[in-house]
C-alpha cells in the first residue's frame, strides 16, 4: 500500500487535500444557501401570481355575469323599450360587444372566443404562477444534490484531518487520505455532473 499511495502521507498533499476539500466545502455551502434562497423567491412569486390569478378569475365570474344581464336586459327591452335597451348597451364590456358583433344580435353571444377574452389575465397570471413552482422546484432538486456534495466534500475533509494527525509512517494515514481523495473526487463528479444547472 505505502509503495502505491506512499505519496498521500506526505504534509504537502495532505496539506493541498485539506485545503481542496475545505474550498469545496465552503463552495458547496454557500451555493446550496443561494439555491434555497432561490427556492423561496420563486415559491413566493408563485404563490403572488396564484392569488392575482384567483383574483381575476373572481372578478372576470363577476363581469360574466353583469354581461349576461346586461344582454338579456337590453335584448328583451330592444323593441318595446328602446331607451332602457340603450342603457344596457352602454354597460357592455368590450368583450360583450365584440361578442354580438361576431354572433349578431340573436345569438346567445357567450361563446368561447368570449371566455377566452375574458379570463386572459386570469390565465396569463396562471401560468406565470406555474412557471415559478417550477423554477422553485428545480432549485429544490439543485440545494439537494449541493447538500449531497457539502457532505461528500465535509465527510472527506473529515477523513484527510484525521489522518493529518497520525504519523507519517502510519498506514491509517495512508488510508484516510486515500478516503479522503476518493471523498474529493466523489464530490466533483456529484457537483459537475448531477446538480443541475438552472436557466431563468
């Protein structure tokens, strides 16, 4: 063992090993903390755009049905009450009158090119809440494979530090360097290739 990883005893790459694994480490922590952060901003967004979005699908119900009244207002009084019809013309939202223009006036005019119209802010803001569970969710899965490295990274750390205490011609020290190498290693391969990298 000491003529193939004789070199893991010595002060020098133990040193380095210790200082490699300490960086990484700090490294690992710090952007796991940014992840988390990330996290929480985006759940936040989420639930902000939700809320609007509930907001405006309530306020778009209402407006469905102050234009349903309005129509069956001022078609029912378009003959025999011209001036009341006129009235309730007046209260048509842009949607309502867009609506009638495109069926004629003898068509229940709420049809799905109506609703669409209607509920776009609603579902605008639907989606921007998806949008950011989605984000949230991908720096979830990012802070927990950064945790995973901070581990690995610390476990590693761990390892090379206590070998650092034995004597240079001990064979445990040999040993827990070599574990804390392979920890290293490990811990890049976790951080290059399964923590995600996010596009927002």
């Amino acid at each position: 063992m000491k003529k193939i990883f004789g070199f893991l005893a010595g002060e020098v790459v133990l040193g380095t090993l210790i200082a490699l694994l300490s960086v990484a480490t700090a490294i690992a922590s710090f952007q796991g903390a940014m992840a988390d952060s990330e996290q929480n901003k985006y759940e936040i967004q989420g639930m902000q755009s939700l809320n609007d979005g509930n907001a405006e699908y309530l306020s778009a119900n209402q407006t469905r049905i102050q234009d349903d009244g309005n129509y069956d207002n001022w078609y029912i009084n378009q003959e025999t009450n011209p001036d009341v019809s006129a009235y309730y013309e007046g209260n048509f939202t842009e949607e309502l009158a867009a609506a009638i223009e495109r069926n004629g006036p003898d068509e229940y005019p709420m049809d799905e090119e109506y609703a669409t119209a209607l509920y776009t802010d609603a579902n605008a803001l639907w989606e921007d809440s998806d949008a950011s569970f989605g984000l949230a969710s991908e720096f979830d899965d990012k802070g927990d494979q950064l945790q995973l490295v901070m581990l690995i990274m610390a476990l590693g750390l761990a390892l090379a530090a206590w070998g650092s205490l034995l004597g240079a011609e001990s064979n445990m020290r040999i040993m827990f360097s070599l574990f804390g190498l392979i920890a290293f290693l490990v811990g890049l391969y976790v951080y290059f290739f399964m923590v995600p990298v996010i596009v927002v």
